[in-house]
C-alpha cells in the first residue's frame, strides 16, 4: 500500500520544516504554520535563524555545523524562537540531515508552551466544571426557601399592611428577595437552550456591535478584521450574542472605569487549522478574537476568571465570563484568554463540523 508522504507530514500535530544547505526554508507543514503563526508563504520567505533568538549562538553554530555532509543531527530541548517582534515560543528542537533530492535540514519544532497550555486547559476547564456543578447545586438549594421568603413577607404585608413601618420593612424584603432570585437565575443559567441553527459568525458580531457601538456612542473606537471565507456553523444565536456581549461589555467597562486614553477594541475572526479544543485536536476551526488596549486583568483572578463570582469590579457579579464560558463549550468550543498591562485578548475558538449539529 503506497501512501502520500507530504499528506502525512501535513497530518501531524509536529511542527515540520525543511531547509536547503543555506538553511532557507523550502518547506512548511500546517503544524508549523500554527506553531509560529505565520503563513507559509512569509516561512517560505525565512531562513530557519531567523526565527530563532540571535543570543543562542551555540545552538545556531550546531545549526550550520548540521548542514554538513555526514552530519548526524542533534536533538535541543526548550529552544528560545522569536517569530516576530515580542512575540516568544519555547519548543523542543530536533534538526536532521537531508541527502535526497536537494540537501538540507529536516527540522522537528514540539511547542513546549503550547503541550503546557493543554494540560493547563484540561485543568482549568476541569476544575471550572466543578466549580460550576457546585455552585448550581447551592443556587437550587437557596431557591427553593427564597420563595417560602418571599411568600411569607406578601401574607405579612397583605395582613398588616396598613402598618407604615411594617409595610416598609415587608417591601425591602420582598425586593431583596426578588434581587437574590434574579442573581440565582442566571447562576442557574439557561434551562433550554435553543436548538443550533447554521448561521454567520459576523452576522451575530455584528448585531452585538451595533448594540456595544450604541451604548459607548463613540467612546470607544470598534475595529473589524474578518476574514469573509469562513463558513457558516451551527449556533444557539441568542446565546452565542449573549456570550460575545458579556465578553465585549467587560472589555469596555474595563476601558471606561481606567480612563483608558484612545481605548479600542478589534474584532477579529480567522479560520484554525489543528487546533486543540479539551484535548482534543480538530481538524478545522473559527476563531474570533477580541482584543481591547485595555489595563489588563489582575493575576490575582487571572487563574480562576472564568470561575462563577469572580470579577475585579466592586458592582460585578462575577458571571459574565462564566456563562460565556458555559455557551462556548455548548458549542464544543472553548474560551481562551491572554492578558498583559495595556492589551487583552479573548479567543472564542469554535470547531467547525460539517453537516454536524450537537447539543449539550
């Protein structure tokens, strides 16, 4: 049985390169494209050093010793790649030689980061599980007496409303009450959710901006980035707003409370190819990506943002993200988040499945 040699390099999670004797790059697999994110066609245009930090000059001496005849080749762990301008990535690093047609290197790139940011992924999202089961469980359990409560405080109020100071009293509780019930709702999340319908993605970002555009009345400078090609997948349309509102509302309340000068907030969509959603690779996938100039998210919550009451706010709840998070994974998709002083980025990272219409 003969196989395609190039499909199968295309096939792997491990980033493939290959160089001819002057280290130029003549050849980039997907994973390699993903790895360093940029196109093949700007890879095609480097040199294999030039994606690497310049103050290893051991390593780039082996590089260039590699390229010789008879070279056996070597293996480097954590290798420091500077891809672009402050942008780093820390892969384990194995070079071969090449003597078939043409001569070069056959250069294997394993993300270091990137298997870390899986486990941590699979961790979190564990944990946020959990976190999620209880805190539902608790919101059942104080539902239940909320509304003997607030039952109670109507007879009451029925009964001797004719008292001033008791009819003041009855109504505070029955407004606070009616506000913890409100709050254990949305804890709750919604009970049906819609059925997935095929939709645009920039159909429904473009609803949630011309609402967010509204409510900042050009405070705030929206950005849009798409990419025209992706197809359309199947959605929850109401949830999918919701989560990209919840998302966009914190991006410019954080703007907005900071007195952030010039604040802006890009919105980006570009299709993924390999990417891991849970552990779990897929093939093709959309992602949209919000990005604000915003002061960034304090690393005390950093770990636990997308956790239920959660929120560096005073007036927040703490459940925009979380349930953002929950409508995601409705999808089959997942949330990631990078955050640094004066840029924030959110990524909705959404698998795409042909024909395939799933339901949590």
């Amino acid at each position: 049985m003969q196989y395609d040699a190039q499909a199968l390099i295309e096939s792997l999670a491990t980033a493939v390169l290959l160089t001819d004797s002057n280290l130029r790059i003549v050849y980039a697999n997907s994973a390699a494209q993903q790895l360093f994110l940029l196109s093949r066609s700007k890879l095609l245009q480097l040199k294999l050093t030039d994606l690497l930090d310049k103050e290893q000059k051991n390593l780039i001496d082996s590089i260039y010793s590699a390229t010789k005849p008879y070279s056996t080749g070597f293996f480097a762990s954590k290798v420091l790649f500077v891809p672009e301008p402050n942008r780093c990535i820390t892969a384990d690093l194995s070079i071969a030689h090449y003597s078939g047609k043409g001569k070069g290197l056959v250069v294997e790139c394993r993300s270091v980061d990137y298997q870390q940011k899986i486990n941590d992924e699979i961790q979190r999202r564990s944990q946020h599980l959990a976190a999620r089961d209880l805190i539902r469980s608790l919101a059942h359990e104080i539902k239940n007496p909320l509304g003997g409560i607030r039952g109670a405080a109507q007879l009451v109020d029925m009964t001797y409303g004719s008292d001033q100071a008791l009819h003041e009293y009855t109504k505070v509780i029955i407004e606070q009450a009616d506000r913890l019930k409100t709050l254990v709702n949305n804890l709750l999340g919604p009970q049906r959710p819609n059925p997935l319908t095929l939709c645009n993605i920039h159909y429904v970002i473009e609803k949630v901006l011309s609402l967010e555009t509204m409510e900042t009345r050009g405070k705030i400078r929206f950005k849009k980035d798409y990419d025209p090609s992706l197809p359309e997948l199947p959605l929850d349309v109401n949830a999918m707003e919701q989560a990209l509102i919840n998302i966009i509302s914190n991006a410019v309340q954080a703007l907005t409370e900071n007195k952030t000068p010039h604040p802006a907030i890009e919105l980006k969509t570009r299709a993924r190819h390999g990417a891991w959603i849970n552990g779990i690779k897929i093939p093709t996938s959309l992602v949209i990506v919000v990005t604000d100039n915003g002061p960034g998210i304090p690393e005390n919550i950093k770990e636990t943002l997308f956790y239920p009451m959660v929120t560096s706010r005073a007036s927040g709840n703490g459940l925009g993200l979380s349930i953002a998070q929950s409508i995601v994974e409705r999808h089959n998709g997942m949330i990631e988040c990078q955050s640094v002083p004066g840029k924030t980025i959110f990524k909705i990272i959404l698998p795409y499945q042909k024909d395939k219409f799933s339901s949590k």
